[in-house]
C-alpha cells in the first residue's frame, strides 16, 4: 500500500498553523487507497480529529511513508533517510541558513521535491496559489506592524487596530479590519504629520497581486508613476506605488490627484 504522511510543522515561528492538506483531500487520498498518516499537532488549523474522521492515521513514527510533505523547512535531526519529502526548502537561491539542511538531505540519500521548484508541462510555476497567500498574508504583517512601529514613534493610527495575519479566523474577518481601519483613515482618524506613507510593489506576479487585493480595502486611488514625487509631496495621507505595473495608488486623499 503507498503511504504519505503529514509531518508536524515545528521550524520557525510558534505560530505556524498551515498544513499541506487539509482534511477533504485527505479524504480523497483514502478514498484513492492511499495510507494518510498526520503526525498529531495541537497547532495545526486543522483538528487531529477531523483528519482521523477521514480515515487518517494520527501516529508520530512516520517510518512507513515513502513520501513525507509539509510547508517549512525540515530540521536537520527530524529528516530520516531514504525517504522523498516536499516542502518549501528555500535551497534554490543557495539560501545560506538553509545550506546545513541541503547538505544533510544529500548524505541521507532523500529525494527533495521543493515546492518552489515545481512546474507544469507549460514550464508554469506550481506555487502560484502559495504565492497569492504569501501576499495576502505579507501585506496584512506590514499593516499591522506599521501600527505598531507608529505607536513606537508616538503616533496612534487605525493600522494599530489591524491584527497579525494568523489572528483571523478567515480572510474576510482580516480585510474586514483592514477596511475598518480605511474608514478611520478617511474620517481623518489619522495624524496629519503621518502622511504621506508609500507603499511599493515591485512586479504583477501571485505574491503582488494577492497584496494590493489587501491593500484595496483602503481608500485607494491611482496615480502615474511619473507624478508620484508630487503626490508624495503634496497628496493626501497614504500613497501606493505599483513600479511595474506602471501605476501608483494614493489612499487617504479625499480628491483625485491629477
């Protein structure tokens, strides 16, 4: 029988709750005659029991997987050898904090499938859609940590009533903030010594756009890039600039900057 396990994730932050799969396409893989087996994890957004409801096993020991998958980086004691993993390993740049790890995978003879690095018969990257939560999530940290770094400087904002990202229960909670917080913007319910603030986004690709749809609950207006240094002198409280995709946005202006 094939068996694929889940590994817990426990590389980096405490907060990480994403899974590789979630319960409904573990179902499909027990359906399909596939052994499941997810390594219990009272941290992951999905509960140990609703994998078990769909016929996973929940077992530390995951031995008998050929394939083992998660999101982060592996640590280099909790890698076993002989075994194909997928996960992101940020390896393909040479990234040097992750070199120790890629050097271990080589001489335990694991197969590595990176995420990253996966594509389809068109040549297409295959991470687009973690690309589009890369930015999501991303834009949703710079909101959140600019309110903080303004209540360093002495500055309360709305952005300070914008939470880190894994606080929300679904997109929609967390862009309902971020609009909450636009609605305070345009009620002036923000230091005039604040303005302007730029945001930038360099390139059109999954991770940019899943960021401006964040960003697009807030007042927002379009300028040319050739009239930002205006506007960014002159323009209202918020500006946004897009560099290759030939626009810039202003939020915070209560008229259209021409």
């Amino acid at each position: 029988m094939k068996v694929i396990a889940i590994r817990r994730e426990n590389y980096g932050t405490l907060w990480e709750r994403r899974a590789p799969l979630n319960p409904t396409q573990v179902k499909g893989l027990v359906d399909a005659g596939i052994q499941v087996i997810v390594q219990p994890s009272a941290r992951r957004a999905y509960p140990d029991k609703e994998y078990k409801k769909v016929g996973a096993i929940l077992e530390d020991d995951m031995s008998e997987a050929s394939l083992i998958i998660g999101i982060k980086q592996v640590p280099i004691q909790d890698l076993i050898p002989y075994k194909t993993y997928s996960f992101f390993a940020h390896v393909i740049k040479a990234q040097p904090d992750n070199m120790d790890m890629l050097d271990a995978i080589l001489k335990r003879n694991i197969r590595l499938m990176d995420w990253e690095t996966m594509c389809n018969y068109q040549g297409t990257r295959m991470d687009s859609v973690f690309g589009r939560f890369a930015g999501l999530s991303g834009m949703l940290d710079i909101l959140h940590g600019m309110g903080l770094r303004l209540l360093g400087l002495g500055f309360n904002s709305p952005f300070m009533h914008i939470a880190a990202p894994h606080s929300y229960p679904t997109l929609a909670s967390a862009c309902a903030a971020v609009k909450s917080a636009g609605e305070e913007i345009t009620s002036g319910l923000i230091h005039e010594q604040l303005g302007p603030i730029t945001f930038v986004f360099l390139g059109d690709g999954a991770v940019s756009k899943g960021a401006q749809y964040v960003l697009s609950h807030l007042p927002v207006e379009f300028v040319e890039p050739s009239k930002f240094k205006a506007v960014a002198q002159n323009g209202g409280m918020v500006v946004c600039t897009c560099i290759c995709l030939s626009v810039a946005m202003v939020m915070g202006s209560t008229q259209v900057i021409s």
